[in-house]
C-alpha cells in the first residue's frame, strides 16, 4: 500500500465488507499486539458478535465503528463508542496500512467536530504503546491510568473546539 501520497479515505458500515476480510485482519499476530482485551483468537463466530455488537452501537447511540476504506481497499476498522460521559475512538489498522493511522484520525476528528454530542473525545492505549508523538500532534492530553475490563490503558482526552 502507498504511505506518501493522497488517499481517498472512507467511511462504511462493518456490514458493507466481506466476514472474510475482517477475519483475516483480526487472525493476524500483529493486530493484537497492543490489543489487551484482545484474549482469545479469531473465528467466523468472533466476526459476527463483533459486528452485531458495533452495529448494536450505532443502534443505541446513532454512531459507532465503521469499517475504513482507502482507494476503495479495507484497510481496518475504528470509530466512536458511547463509554458513560465520554466518546471514545479507536482504530485498528491491517499492519499494511499502519502508517495511515493519523490521516484516518483526523478525518473521523473532523467527523467528530461536526456532531454537537461531541464535546471531547477520549483514547485508550496500551502501556505497551511507545510512541504516542500523534496524540500530542493532536493536541490531546493525558489524563492518567485507568482499568477497563481488568486490563490498563492509558486515557488520553482531546477537546472539540466549538463543539456544545
């Protein structure tokens, strides 16, 4: 996959990909290397609980994880999940499309801004994150350690401006 460059990057729901593409990025060792609450290997099961439970997400809250497309490629998954007060965003990338992580972001921040629920936005990171150099480009800021279904990750919020 091209690193330089423009990208058309875009948005879609989990369900408009193939099971078998989200399968196979989720199989591979790679992905869940900085993924704590990743415990147990992937199956066709797994990818069909996965979706049922984003989709469930956009159900209850009206916005939720979309399935990331770039020139027309899969390339992961990420988006935002209702956690109490807060809009959390994650993204997990395929190892070939590790180095468009901030260009992603920031087209779902833009997102983010445009939506007057989201004052703020959270990230959660591994300890094992070692480079966080993006999140100070984004101008987040640490907010300490927390436990999220028995594992740490460390919380990082980054404000909206203009945003209610």
């Amino acid at each position: 996959m091209r690193r330089s460059g423009t990208h058309d990057i875009a948005f879609a729901r989990l369900t408009e990909v193939s099971r078998e593409e989200i399968l196979a990025h989720m199989q591979d060792p790679r992905v869940g290397e900085h993924m704590p609450l990743m415990t147990e290997s992937w199956d066709a099961r797994t990818v069909d609980g996965f979706i049922e439970a984003k989709e469930a997400c956009w159900q209850r809250d009206g916005l939720g994880h979309w399935a990331i497309l770039c020139d027309g490629r899969y390339v992961g998954w990420g988006g935002f999940q209702k956690e109490g007060e807060d809009w959390d965003f994650g993204l997990v990338l395929r190892p070939d499309a590790f180095g468009l992580g901030l260009g992603i972001a920031l087209k779902a921040l833009d997102f983010a801004r445009a939506d007057p629920r989201i004052s703020h936005v959270t990230f959660l990171l591994a300890p094992s994150r070692r480079s966080l150099s993006a999140l100070d480009r984004l101008g987040a800021r640490f907010l300490g350690e927390v436990e999220y279904e028995g594992r740490r990750f460390r919380k990082y919020r980054l404000d909206m401006p203009g945003a209610a």
